[in-house]
C-alpha cells in the first residue's frame, strides 16, 4: 500500500510511504514548493525509467548477456498535457560488451516493460474517495 501525507518541512512537500521505503515529492519554487523532491511528473517518468531498465537486466541475464548496467535519459515533452497529450523519448545507453545483435534484442524489449505498457496501452481508471 502506498500512503502519503504533507512533510512539515514545506509548503507542498508530501512523504509518500511505499511499505518500508520512504520518498518524498515536491514541486518547483517557481510556483510555489521549495524545490526540495522529485515533483509528480518526474516520479512518473522515473518510474517509466526504473522499469524499463529492470526489464532489460532480468531479460539480458536470462540470456547470459554481458550487460553490466543500464543508463536512461528521459526527455519530456509536456507541451501538449493539458489536451491529452505527454511525449517521453528514453534515450538508453547499454554497458557492457553486447553485440549490436544483443542490442537490437534489448530494445526490442523496451515495450514489455509493464510500466511501459501501462503509460502506453491501459486505460486507467481512477476512483477517489473521502473517509471521514
């Protein structure tokens, strides 16, 4: 379950609690936050990121791939968010010694991450509620 609450320490500044882990979230001070967390929209390309690189790893060791690790870059395009529209371009740096034939099959991977497909495929259905 993840559970969140305002952090006395800023203006927006939320704690979010993820079972035994704890992040934090703010926004920039430039509309008011201190600038002091990740905001939300950099939690969700985070999350997109941290995927992307979990599902390629497990994948290259299953088949003994020389991967050492993953870097990703994520650009965001926002312009367009309020009509429905939000562009992230990933931009993946293998390490390691892979072929570019092992290259090519990692990012064939990239949409089977499940992050991946939810931002890309789902329709996601939100419910909100208030508990006295």
């Amino acid at each position: 379950m993840i559970k969140l609450q305002k952090d006395s320490s800023g203006t927006y500044r939320q704690r979010i609690s993820v079972d035994a882990h704890e992040l934090f979230a703010d926004v920039d001070d430039s509309i008011g936050g201190e600038d002091s967390a990740p905001d939300p929209h950099d939690l969700l390309d985070s999350s997109l990121a941290a995927c992307t690189a979990i599902t390629l790893s497990m994948y290259a060791k299953r088949r003994g791939m020389p991967l050492e690790g993953i870097n990703i870059d994520i650009e965001r395009d926002d312009s367009k968010e309020k009509s429905g529209e939000y562009n992230l371009a990933l931009n993946i740096h293998f390490v390691g010694n892979l072929s570019d034939e092992q290259k090519q099959q990692l990012l064939g991977i990239i949409e089977k991450c499940p992050i991946h497909k939810l931002l890309s495929h789902a329709t996601i259905n939100i419910t909100s509620y208030h508990q006295p």
